[in-house]
C-alpha cells in the first residue's frame, strides 16, 4: 500500500481508505464490519473516513468499539459534521460545530481527530463563523487539520481568503469515471493551495466494478439490492451508463486487472488525489480494493478508457 502527502498537513494516508458510508452501524452487520475494519489494517489501509450523521452516530459508534485498543498513531481518523442529527441539530454554526465535535469524539472514544470535516456549505451561517469554531477546535486540540466536501470553487476561495483562521488540507468530492466534474475548477483550486482530494464514490456505489449488466437484474446480494444502501444508484445504472462500463472490460483484461482496480487506478493517476475512499461489506472487498494501490496507467491506456466510455460519462 503506497502513502500520499495529505495536502499541507504531516499526514501520510494510504491511497486506498475505508469510508462507513450506508455499511457499518446500517446496511452491514457488526460481526462483518469489524471484519472489513481488521482486514483494511492487514493490507496496509491507515485512513479511516466517517461522519457523524452515517446512521445517526452509529457508524462511529462501531469504529469507536472497533478501534478501541489500537495504537492511535497507527491510523489517521477522519469525521464530518453539518447534515441534521435531529430537528434542532444541523448546520455548521458555532454552536454546531462545538457540540458535534464533542458528540463525535465521545462516540470514537477518542480525545481527536486527525481530520474534521465540513459535510457540506452552511449557507444560513456566517462563513466567518464556520471557520471561526473550526480553529478554536484545531487550536483546542480535537482535531489537527481541517477539511470540507463538496464546496464550490468560490466557497473554497472565500474560506482562503479569511485572515487568521486555520486551513483547509482536504477536499471530498464525488469523482470517478463516470463522475469528473472536481477537474475543471476544485482540483486546480485545491492543488495551488495546498490542499489535497479525498474521493468518495470512485467505484460510482460500485457500478465501476462491472458486476452491474445493462438489460439485467442487479446480483442477488448487491447493493443494488440493498434498500438501505441501494438508493443512490439509479443515474449510474441507466443501459448506457452500464453498456459504456461493459466496454471497459477488455482494457482491464488486457493489463491483468480487474474492472474496480482500473477505475481506482485511473482516480489516483491524478497527483492531487491523496486518497480513494472505498466502502466494502466483505473482507474479501478491502483486499480486491486495497491492490489497485501502486497501479499506474499509461496514456495509451488514459485514451482507450475515454474511447470506450463514450457519452456514458454522468457528470464532466
């Protein structure tokens, strides 16, 4: 497992990182979850990603059990806030951002973070405030860097320009094959700025491994199947969407690899991509998801996987 440079912070995260997102604490039992966390330290995955909002506090809840008895330094740790945790809790005000804090370290058992997260923008608070809370939390010591996803290149502009505020090291947005959107504008951003892309959905909710056949049912098993974790599908698994995905197996075929190895490795071709966020429900996943590490794509290969994706492409 390679290690990358997170943004400007003395991080070091493995390129390939275990998100909780619709599986520990909801769609994925304990006893397999904690099979997924143990298996992510045996091939070398250091990067730990969740928030407080998957499951109401219940994917941090398990990490917090899981984790309890490892080395803290062995693991970088990263959560988010932002997204309602009841009628009267959301958003990022400083109130909020205090209260969640501590609320998600409690649930971790664990005195920090080594990454705390905006889940999103706060349009209804102060940008001022926002940033405000986030370095009395750094300079408090409950989290050492901060981090944001899914802002606008103008939002995170705006966060750059505040006088006397702690700096973003990280941003999380949604980018894979078939979603590119971060390269016009966040990536360049984020890249002048010291600051590095923690990817979420770079299999596209696993649409990218090729298990997915257009015309066809989805596997009995899938997360297709899964009503807790299958809602967040549907504009990936369209016949064209699926038909384009299908045209990529030959191109991992003929490098050895499998189809979810090449659309992790076509992620992590880009430098100021750190990490790659996968979620996995069976060990057996973290191990085919943890390879694609090291991977490197010519640009003859670059040009076949643009040729056989076509129009498919979601989001450019």
């Amino acid at each position: 497992m390679r290690l990358r440079q997170l943004g400007s912070s003395d991080l070091r995260v493995s390129e390939i990182s275990l998100g909780s997102w619709l599986t520990y604490g909801g769609g994925v039992e304990r006893e397999r979850a904690e099979a997924c966390v143990n298996r992510a330290f045996e091939v070398g995955i250091n990067f730990v990603d969740t928030a407080n909002v998957y499951g109401r506090g219940a994917a941090e809840e398990l990490l917090g059990e899981v984790l309890r008895g490892r080395d803290r330094s062995s693991y970088v740790l990263a959560t988010k806030a932002y997204f309602p945790m009841s009628r009267s809790d959301r958003g990022l005000s400083a109130e909020q951002v205090h209260k969640q804090i501590d609320a998600s370290l409690a649930r971790l058992g664990t005195d920090y973070v080594d990454l705390y997260q905006c889940h999103r923008y706060d349009d209804r608070t102060p940008l001022e405030e926002t940033m405000g809370a986030l370095t009395d939390v750094v300079r408090q010591g409950k989290a050492r860097y901060l981090g944001f996803s899914e802002w606008t290149p103008q939002q995170i502009q705006a966060a750059l320009e505040l006088p006397d505020v702690e700096q973003f090291v990280s941003s999380q947005p949604q980018y894979s094959l078939l979603v590119r959107t971060p390269e016009r504008e966040v990536m360049p951003l984020c890249a002048a700025n010291g600051i590095s892309q923690i990817v979420w959905s770079p299999l596209a909710q696993g649409v990218l491994t090729g298990k997915y056949q257009p015309g066809e049912p989805p596997p009995a098993g899938s997360r297709a199947t899964s009503q807790e974790m299958g809602s967040f599908m549907d504009r990936f698994r369209t016949d064209p969407v699926l038909e384009g995905v299908r045209r990529l197996r030959p191109i991992a075929e003929g490098l050895g690899i499998t189809p979810a190895q090449l659309a992790l490795a076509w992620v992590l071709r880009e430098p100021n991509v750190a990490s790659a966020i996968v979620g996995a429900s069976r060990p057996e996943q973290v191990d085919a998801n943890a390879s694609a590490s090291g991977i490197e794509l010519d640009a003859s290969t670059l040009q076949a996987i643009d040729q056989a994706l076509g129009d498919a492409i979601v989001a450019v």
